[in-house]
C-alpha cells in the first residue's frame, strides 16, 4: 500500500502498521490527513514512534477524526474530561483494558477510534495485543456466521465498572446498557466484524441463558486462542497508537507489577453499529 506522504512497517500482514514520516504535534496538511485516514483503513492500528505532543494536540490529533468522547468513568478520574488517564502503579488492583475488548462498547454510539499516547512504561512488558474481528469473523463456519447474522447483543458497562473495576456510578445513576448486532458492518470500509466482546457484552438477545453464555464463551475463545488475528504493540515513552474499535479488539498485558505503567487516552465519538 503506498502512500504519499508516510511510510507504513506492518507488524503482521493484516493488523498494524508503525507510521513513519509523521510530525503529530505539526498542523497536518490535507494530503497528510488523507494518508492516515487511508493507513487507518487499511492497518487497522497505527503507531507513531517518538511523538512530543501536548493535551491539546493529542486531542487535535482525535478531532480530526470526530468529535471526542468522555468516558462513563470520568466521575471517578477527574481531570480533562476528554482525556481517560491510563495508569497502573504497584498499589493498582487493577488495570485498565486488562482483558479482551472494544472500548466502551456499552455506549448506544461506542468510540470509532481510541488514540493511547503512552508517558512511562515499566522496563520491559505492558505490552498491547490487538486482534482483528473482521479476520475473527472470516475464520468462523459459513452457518455460524449466518445464525450470528441475525443475532444482537447486550454491551452493559456495569460489567467492568461495577462488576471489575468496583466504581460504582454516580448517585442514582447507571451505566449505558445498549444492543449491538452480533456482526457489524464496518461503516466505512464494508467488513463484517464480530461485535462481542467479553468486557462488556453479557447475553444474546432472544436465547436462554445457558445458550447465550455457550455461544458467547466458544466467540471470546475464538478469539483469545487464535494468535494469527492478532498483533503486538510494544510501547515507548512518546508512543501513541490509534486503533479502530470498530474492527478490532484489544488487551492491555499487566505483567509489569510492581511497576508503573502511564498513558492518556484520547477516543472519538463513532457512530451506531449497524448490522
Ligand atoms: C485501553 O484503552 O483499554 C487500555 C489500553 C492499554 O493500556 O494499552
């Protein structure tokens, strides 16, 4: 794939590409701006070494995708509500994305993209894996892709707010709770994804529990044991990577204890999946 103004090293052949020849901190010429949304299309995650960026530039980088999301745990962090701060010390007891998942897929509009820019990694591990879905999707049975076709699911961010991370909501508030078809369609480059995932997404609409829960475990394990989906970001200081929550899934790996482990993120407002 050639591209006018940057470079692209893939990490395998289908998911991930590091960009190369790209200044996130400079105001982007037009030309640049469509090769990234291009890269964006064909990689499925991008990584941009040795980026100086400050907040208001990581979050020019994310408006120029859509406007930015706050995240339902905002109430709890504090600070620049379009800014998630991901950080994970020897006190943490937990961390966040330590586990397979789609950002915020409880949101009736879940993020289309999230843009990590990482401040302090531990000397070696805390590593990102990313596993593509419309990949997971083609690796399935023509009939159980059909029988998931006609399928949605529930995505309940009490599951991980609540149910891992402990945060309970604000007084008298709750979490989104939305229902997602089971595949989508990538709304830009027409890719059927699968659109489960095991942070937030508790039952399939219209089946009996034992049946969901079934169907539900043999997806998640899919995708946790088949490598060949999946690339590996291995994170600098001034890294940031940007990743398409619409046809990927992602695990941040804690195997860094006791050490710190420091990010900000920032995510764009994506549109309703649709089937
Ligand atoms: C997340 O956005 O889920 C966290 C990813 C990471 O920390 O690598």
């Amino acid at each position: 794939m050639a591209y006018q103004t940057l470079e692209t090293i893939p990490l395998t052949p289908h998911i991930g590409a590091e960009v190369t020849g790209i200044d996130l901190s400079a105001t982007l010429s037009g030309e640049q701006q469509q090769d990234i949304r291009q890269a964006f299309l064909d990689w499925k995650v991008l990584v941009f070494r040795n980026q100086e960026l400050s907040p208001e530039q990581h979050k020019d980088f994310g408006r120029m995708f859509g406007p930015l999301h706050v995240h339902p745990l905002q109430h709890d962090y504090g600070g620049d509500p379009e800014i998630l701060t991901v950080r994970t010390t020897a006190k943490s007891r937990y961390t966040a994305g330590d586990g397979w998942h789609t950002d915020v897929s409880c949101e009736a509009q879940p993020p289309m993209g999230s843009m990590l820019y990482m401040k302090e990694v531990p000397d070696c591990g805390g590593d990102t894996l990313f596993a593509n879905m419309h990949r997971a999707y083609e690796t399935l049975s023509e009939p159980m892709q059909a029988f998931l076709e006609r399928r949605s699911a529930i995505h309940d961010g009490a599951i991980p707010y609540i149910g891992n991370y402990g945060i309970a909501p604000p007084g008298g508030q709750s979490y989104p709770r939305n229902e997602h078809p089971v595949i989508t369609r990538h709304p830009e480059s027409g890719e059927q994804v699968l659109f489960v995932n095991s942070g937030f997404t508790s039952h399939i609409v219209g089946m009996h529990r034992g049946e969901s829960r079934a169907l539900l475990d043999m997806l998640f394990t899919h995708i946790a044991t088949t490598p060949s989906l999946t690339c590996r970001v291995r994170w600098e200081p001034g890294t940031l990577t940007f990743w398409d929550n619409r046809c990927t899934q992602h695990h941040a790996v804690w195997d860094y204890q006791p050490q710190t482990r420091h990010g900000e993120r920032v995510s764009i407002i994506g549109q309703r999946p649709a089937a």
